[in-house]
C-alpha cells in the first residue's frame, strides 16, 4: 500500500494561476477516490479529518491486515496529532526517508496522471475543468497504478546497486 503528499496540480505556465490541490491514495489492485481540498492549506487537523478518518482509515481497512500505511514527511503528516490519530487507530506505518521520491509509487502515479491531463486535446482552462479532467483519469488508470507498485522490486534494487543514488527508471503505461 502506497500514499505520499498532498499535491498542488496546475499548470503554472499558464501564468493565470491556481490549482488544486489533491490527495489519493493507492496499492495493489484498489485506490481511493482522488480528494480535492477545497482551498485552503492542509493542516494536520485537515488532514486527519478530510483524509484520514474518511478515506484512509476505510480504506486500509478493506485492503486488509497486510495493508501498511505511507505518506512522506510533509509537516502535516508528521504533526503530533496525525501521529497519535494513526496510533490510535492500530495502522501500520511506513517509515520513509526524506528526499526520496523517485522510490514512491504515488509519485510516479502522479507523473502518470500529469501528462494524461496535459496531453489533452483541449486543456483545462478552470479549476473545475481541470478537476473534472483529474477525475476522469483518476478513474482510467488502475493498471497503470499496479504496473508501477509492481516495478518498485527493482526500483529499490536498482537504487542499492547505485549506492544511493536514484538512478531514472521509467515504467511505460497504458490503459488496459
């Protein structure tokens, strides 16, 4: 089971500014519905509220006993109150190093998702465009998603055989 950060999705080469910010959560074989704030930064009360308690919590519990939690280590989700949420209710974390991205699946689920939305034929123009088009894709990638949980074997061992160092891998993607 994967779930990283809270993401601000936009294009800021439009110069018009905004975007959204989203979380989704994912492992093999389900994710969650794609959540999108509605404005406003992501506290730690926010985050235990409006993910957590809601999305994670139901979520972890249908995936089963297997399931272990991961986020990254934004200030949210290492917040005191996060912390004793997640002990209290028995979910297993993750530890997960800083600065290390490339090694979490949500990310490349992200990277997937982005050129989906910039490849449209016509782009978003608003914020509810562009939160109607991440959900439509959202719905569309599921084997994309275990593609990428799959690869993560020889991402981990690609980035020890490199001492460290992450080297590019990149996972081809369709939707079967």
């Amino acid at each position: 089971m994967a779930r990283a950060r809270d993401t601000l999705l936009g294009s800021k080469r439009r110069r018009r500014g905004g975007g959204l910010l989203v979380w989704e959560g994912i492992a093999t074989n389900g994710r969650t519905d794609l959540y999108v704030f509605a404005g406003g930064s992501v506290t730690d009360v926010r985050y235990r509220d409006e993910i957590l308690r809601p999305l994670m919590r139901p979520f972890i519990a249908a995936v089963g006993t297997e399931a272990i939690f991961m986020d990254d280590n934004a200030r949210p989700h290492r917040a005191r109150l996060v912390r004793s949420y997640l002990e209290s209710e028995t979910i297993p974390q993750m530890t997960w190093p800083a600065r290390s991205p490339d090694l979490n699946p949500i990310e490349h689920v992200r990277d997937m998702l982005g050129r989906l939305i910039a490849g449209c034929s016509v782009p978003p123009g608003t914020l509810h465009e562009l939160q109607q088009a991440l959900l439509q894709e959202w719905a569309l990638l599921p084997q994309a998603i275990n593609d990428t949980i799959a690869s993560m074997p020889r991402r981990c061992q690609a980035c020890i055989s490199a001492r460290g160092i992450i080297p590019v891998i990149s996972v081809p993607f369709s939707r079967k």
